[in-house]
C-alpha cells in the first residue's frame, strides 16, 4: 500500500506544491510553496523531501488513506490531516497513524530502526536471511517485525508463509529456508505493488490462499486461526505442518 502510494504520489515530485492542514492538527505552512523533490517508501512509512524543509514521514497506520483529486480545487473531506496540490493534481491525507516533520538526522534513525525491504533495490538479500535467523521466537512474529524485515502486513504474512509451506510457529530457520523466504516475498510483493493490493496467486489476483479463509484454497483443509504478534495467524495445517 505505502510504495503503491508513493508512486502515486510521483505525479507531485520535482514541482512546486501548495501545502495544507484543513484538520488543523498538523502546521503545513513551513512546505507550503516548496518544491517537492521526491517520494520514497521505506517498509510502511512515506517520507515526502522537500527542498530547504524538513522531510513530511506518514506512516497510514490501519485506517490512514490518501484521497486523490484530478481538480485540486475540490474541497478538502472532512478531517483531512493534510493535503498536497498542484495546479493539476490534489492529495488528501486522512487519519494516518502519524503525519510529522522529521529532521535529516530523524530520517537517518527511522532508516536505522527497519530491517531490509523487499521491494527496494538497496535492500540486502543476505542481512534479511541474517535477521530472520537470529530471530529468537517464531517466524509469523518475526515477519511482522519491523526491525527484522520492513513493510509486511499480516495479510502478507499469511500467504507468505503458505506459499513456502512454512507454519507461522516455525523456528529456528536455516539460510536456504530464510532465502525462500525473502525471495518469495520480493517477487509477490512486487506484484501485489503493481495491482495495488496483496497479490499472492496471480493467476488468481482477487483471490487468498489461507487469508481470511475458512478453508484452504489448495487442499479444502480447515484453515487454523489463532493469536501470534497481536495479530491473527492463518495457516493449513496441511500445506503448512507444524515441526515438533
């Protein structure tokens, strides 16, 4: 969702941009007028840089969304956090878990807290095979860790798993099963960027192997749900089984 937004939001780089805060909880006056020189997603958090002002990082958090006006003198909804427009093109930020102006040496910690990221070019196949391994619970928390690896939801943690047969209670991970991991998730999540939503059979891009499901898609089986990371888990106890 965060990349998806971010190339979105491309059409706003490198140009001048009028910057607001109808909600009135956040002071956009020190970017309004700015050139916007880039958008990037790093894992689940926006950093909006603009030239001589401090980066604008979002994390949309469970029910932050960006509303996207082809007429950007259409009025801002309603609680809209913050809104970015050009002469073309207006977005609107509505209740995001953070929206905050963060200095170059903030943007450095906040780099520093995540772990690799499947869908960015400089992440490293071998420091994400590295911090899963020396993860010390199971690999359906591990995931969802940002600090382990950066941008996986629990919808994509569940089909991940399935798709390399891993059951979410998994431990101890070798290298060759950690790096199937990784490479798995780089090729759906690249996918699902694309579609702008969890891709994880495309073949069947509306579809979900185990997400969500009251019985597996592949085998019929009963999906097993229960609590892991302060999320829910799904798993096939068939294509998924549990090492003892």
């Amino acid at each position: 969702m965060h990349r998806h937004a971010a190339e979105q939001h491309a059409d706003l780089a490198r140009r001048t941009v009028r910057a607001s805060g109808p909600q009135g909880r956040f002071d956009a006056r020190p970017w309004d007028g700015r050139v916007l020189t880039r958008v990037e997603a790093v894992g689940k958090h926006l950093l909006y840089h603009f030239e001589d002002a401090p980066t604008v990082h979002v994390h949309l958090g469970m029910q932050g969304i960006f509303l996207r006006y082809d007429d950007p003198d259409t009025p801002p909804r309603r609680g809209t956090r913050l809104r970015l427009a050009t002469g073309t093109t207006a977005y609107d930020l509505i209740a995001p878990a953070r929206c905050e102006a963060l200095s170059p040496a903030q943007v450095a910690e906040l780099r520093e807290s995540l772990g690799p990221d499947p869908l960015r070019a400089d992440a490293s196949r071998d420091a994400a095979i590295a911090r899963l391994t020396a993860f010390r619970g199971p690999v359906g928390a591990a995931v969802l860790d940002q600090k382990v690896w950066a941008g996986i939801g629990n919808a994509w943690r569940a089909e991940l798993l399935f798709l390399t047969g891993l059951h979410p209670n998994a431990r101890h991970l070798s290298p060759g099963t950690a790096g199937r991991l990784w490479d798995t998730a780089v090729t759906h999540l690249a996918l699902g960027r694309d579609a702008g939503q969890v891709i994880s059979d495309p073949d069947a891009p509306d579809e979900r192997w185990v997400y969500r499901r009251e019985r597996c898609r592949r085998c019929g089986a009963p999906v097993l749900t229960w609590q892991l990371a302060s999320r829910t888990a799904y798993c096939c106890p068939m294509d998924q089984p549990e090492q003892r």
